[in-house]
C-alpha cells in the first residue's frame, strides 16, 4: 500500500498554523510545515515524526513552494505578514499579493486536489453602525489599513485562479484569541496591555467579533472537506464591543473594569506621533491613524451562519477564550510573575 499523500501548510510558524499543523498531526495527517529559514519551530515541539515534517523555503519564491509540494495532494496557505504599517509599503503588500500568486501557481502545477487560502474578515472593513456582515458585504468605510489592503489583493488573486478552475476555497477569520499567540494578534495585544496595565484602560467605541485559535483551525479543515471551490467561508466568534471586552476580562481576573477612551481627535494625534516615532527608529507603531479611522468608534461584526450550516463550524463562548487566553499569558511568563500568581487565583475561583 503505498503511504498516505502529504498536506502542506504554509504560514505554518504562525498563530492560526502552528494550531492547524497540530490539529491535523492528532487528526492523523501526514503534515509538512512550510517555514521561512529561521523561523521558530518550538510550537512543533512533540509532534510524531511520522506524522510530521519541515519544508523550508518563501512564498514568493514559486520553485521553493514547489519543491515543499512533492507528494502532497492537498494545501492550506495561511502565510501572511501580519504587520500594520512599514515606511515601504510593499513590504506588507508584496507577499501578500506574489505569495498567493506563486502559491496558487504551484497548486496548479502539482494538480492539488484542493486549496484552502486564508483571508480575512479586514478585507470587509467596518461599519459605523453594530450591523453583521456576512461574505458578500462590500466595504463602503474608511481606506483600508495597509493589512487590510493587502488581505484584499490577496483575495483578489485568489478569485482570479478560483475562476481559471483551481480547486481554491477561502475562510475568513475574525479577530482571534487564544493559547499560542506569541506575537500577539491585535486582540491579543489589547488583553496583553489589560492585564499589565497599572490603571484603569481606556476602551475606545466600536467592537469586533473575536473568535477562538482552535475552533478557526478545526474550521480550516471543514472547509478542506466540504468547503465549495470558489465559495467564501466566515469563521467568526462572538461580537463584542471593545467596552464589554474588557469588562469580561475584569470579571475572570478581578482587575479594574475599562475607563472611557479619549476623543478621536486626541488618539488621531497620538497615532501620528506614533508614525513620526516609527520613521525615526524604524519600529511599528502601535497604533497609526488608518487604523484609528477603521476601528474607532466603528464595528467589524460579523455573521458564521454560512460556514455553521455548510461546514458544521462551530464556536465556544468568548469568556472560555478569554479564560484559554489569560492562562496562556500566565504560563507562558506574558505577565509579571506576582500579578501572574493572582491571576491564576482569580481564573481558578471563578
């Protein structure tokens, strides 16, 4: 009998791919890793060797991704830069749109039986009011962040090989918590400042829908088994504003509840002393003012109805994420070690 083909995950060192590449290992795949030379491999820790292997190589490199595809017949592209601002925009834009156009080349060429590609939810943008989206909303807010832009143009090149007949499904993840996020995500970014803040945060307008790691991942695969070429699927969580973010997060740590933010104008300001500061030393800002124009006071609300009855996704509540979430931090040193034993108390009392 010969042995069972390979799938190959790019992007698979990140937050939602190193989930993925456990995922289908306990899952009983043969999966290969694609990562960039250097890249951090211990998310891989303890995985069979069986079962599990590394390609290296760069998206944007076409023969690399080939190479990686030998004996594969199926591929999840999750690759992305997920960055919010460069002095060179093609930093962020060129990977994006040259990734998935030799990524999607080399599927072709190795006939893959199926695709999976990874956009995002940012390529809908945001609504002033607290209105869901669903897949086919078209984006009529604010000019999309540099991320955003180039989740768009990747969407776009993935439509284009889905319309030549590759066999290329898209999920559309929304902002996303969980254990494993060492970057972290931007959500995971706000509970990071939360719990290591000294007082009470500020917590702009607008909301978001914030979805668990694990149930996005186990949501790539669905979509690789029943997903339609060509369709799009959402794979959201629980819509939440900012304000009631934070206020479960006081609730499971016993730490401040949220103050309100500042005016528009005032985070408009900061963001572009941010900018100036990051010229000068080359480091992102966290905050830009693209970014404020999308998300303040605005809602990136969305609907999983499609992916919840064709694919069977489904998602856990937002305070068991939140709870995953806050434990990761703890263990894994993201909060001082006094606050971190405190915290600990509090998850384990509530």
């Amino acid at each position: 009998m010969s042995p069972k083909p390979w799938v190959l995950v790019t992007g698979a060192s990140g937050f939602v791919g190193a989930r993925l590449v456990r995922l289908l290992a306990a899952e009983g795949e043969r999966v290969r890793a694609f990562v960039r030379p250097g890249a951090r491999l211990d998310a891989f820790a303890g995985l069979p060797r069986d079962r599990f292997e590394l390609a290296f190589g760069d998206v944007t490199i076409e023969h690399t991704v080939y190479r990686a595809l030998a004996g594969c017949d199926r591929m999840y592209h999750l690759a992305s830069v997920l960055r919010y601002w460069d002095a060179r925009p093609e930093r962020i834009l060129y990977p994006a749109t040259e990734g998935t156009r030799c990524v999607l080349r080399a599927a072709a060429a190795r006939a893959l039986e199926r695709v999976v590609v990874t956009s995002s939810v940012a390529v809908l943008g945001t609504t002033a009011e607290a209105v869901l989206m669903d897949e086919a909303h078209v984006s009529t807010g604010p000019e999309p962040d540099l991320y955003a832009l180039a989740k768009r143009r990747a969407l776009a090149v993935t439509e284009e090989a889905a319309a030549r007949g590759l066999p290329v499904v898209v999920v559309m993840p929304s902002g996303l918590a969980g254990p494993g996020d060492r970057r972290p995500t931007p959500v995971g970014a706000m509970i990071a400042r939360y719990l290591n803040a000294r007082f009470r945060t500020p917590t702009p307008p607008g909301g978001a829908s914030v979805a668990d790691v694990d149930d996005v991942a186990r949501g790539h695969l669905m979509a690789m088994e029943r997903g339609v070429p060509g369709q799009r699927y959402i794979l959201g969580g629980e819509n939440v504003t900012y304000e009631g973010l934070i206020i479960m997060l006081s609730e499971l740590t016993g730490l401040p509840p949220p103050r309100p933010a500042p005016a528009l104008w005032m985070v408009l300001g900061l963001a572009r002393v941010m900018e100036v500061g990051a010229l000068l030393t080359g480091r992102e800002p966290a905050l830009t003012r693209s970014m404020a124009r999308g998300r303040y006071g605005r809602y990136s609300w969305v609907t999983s109805a499609k992916a919840e009855r064709m694919l069977g996704y489904v998602r856990r509540p937002l305070t068991e994420t939140l709870r995953r979430t806050v434990g990761w931090f703890i263990s894994h040193g993201r909060v001082p070690e006094r606050l971190g034993r405190r915290l600990r108390y509090e998850l384990e009392a509530r």
